[in-house]
C-alpha cells in the first residue's frame, strides 16, 4: 500500500493512500489513539490561541475529541463541547443541522444539545478539528452555532487538506496533499 510521509514538528507519521473517489485518494491520518501526536498538535495550537479570548473550545466527532480534550487542559479550559452526529437520548430539545463531508458518502448531520447550546448563548468558541479538507463540517458547525447565538473567535486544525491549505481563516499546523488517482499529488 502506498504511503505518505506526514512530518510534524518532530514526529512523523506514515499515512496510507485511501482510494474516496474514482480520481481522489486521501492520506488517511487517524488521531484517534496517538497520544504523542495529540499531546504535540494540543501544545502547538495552544501556543498560537494564546491572545485570542475565547470561552469554549467545540469540536465535532469524533476524531476531534481527543485534540480537544488535550487543547482544553493545555488553555486552563475545564469544558469543551461535542457537535455530536446522531441525536442521542439523552438529548432535550436538539438543534441540528446537515453536513457533507469528502470521507463519508451518506449525507450526515451535526446535533448540539440544547443544555450545551444554553452554554455557548452569547459566548466565544473556538473550533477544534483533526483535518479540515472541503470545509463542509467547518461550515456547518459554524452555521450551527451562530444559529444558537454563539460568535466564533478562531477556527483550528492540525491538518488542512488539499485547498483548505490556501485558507487564512484557519489556524492549522500542516498541510496535507491530495491525491488523484494515478499516484501522484
């Protein structure tokens, strides 16, 4: 399987090429489970979120959970908030919204609890995410949220995708190529 060589900082990650669409692969990078790259992506992040005031970190799930939770204890944060993607029941009163992703090929949607979005009422967060590719999630999260009457502040990843890497309304560590399908970038 081919394999592209992701350097961060001083780490580096093997990640295989994932066939998405006929002319499209992706380099498949999974934060869920790699303390190392978590720990480091949180304190670089958190270094560059130092000026900006926010109250809330949010971030989507699932890959994000991890980088969040680490962002929020790094920036003396003691809560962040989870967009989920399925209404659960525990849930009261949902807001929802629908969102199109380049990993999935269902149409998806983001929810947030109507305790968490009490939370964010008037308030400044801050989104967390693994990658940001087409910006679709992005996208919705914000709608969102500012349809629940929070502001975004700053807008952070640790990988932009393709030609999310030519946004400057996005804090990212790295970018990340994509790929057609005749390997090559």
């Amino acid at each position: 399987m081919q394999q592209y060589q992701l350097r961060l900082g001083p780490l580096t990650r093997n990640l295989p090429l994932i066939q998405i669409a006929p002319n499209t692969r992706i380099a498949s990078f999974v934060l869920l489970g790699d303390a190392e790259l978590t720990q480091y992506a949180a304190q670089q992040l958190a270094q560059r979120l130092t000026h900006t005031p926010f109250d809330y970190l949010v971030t989507m799930e699932s890959k994000g959970i991890p980088l969040a939770q680490a962002l929020s204890q790094l920036a003396h944060h003691p809560r962040f908030i989870v967009l989920r993607k399925s209404v659960k029941p525990y849930m009261t009163h949902p807001h929802t919204i629908a969102v199109t992703a380049i990993t999935t090929h269902t149409p998806q949607q983001l929810v947030l609890d109507d305790a968490d979005a009490t939370l964010l009422r008037g308030k400044r967060f801050v989104i967390v995410d693994d990658v940001i590719s087409t910006g679709g999630s992005l996208e919705a999260a914000n709608r969102l949220l500012q349809q629940v009457g929070a502001q975004v502040v700053a807008q952070t990843a640790i990988l932009a995708e393709g030609a999310a890497g030519t946004r400057t309304d996005i804090e990212f560590l790295a970018k990340l190529p994509l790929f057609d399908g005749n390997n090559s970038e």
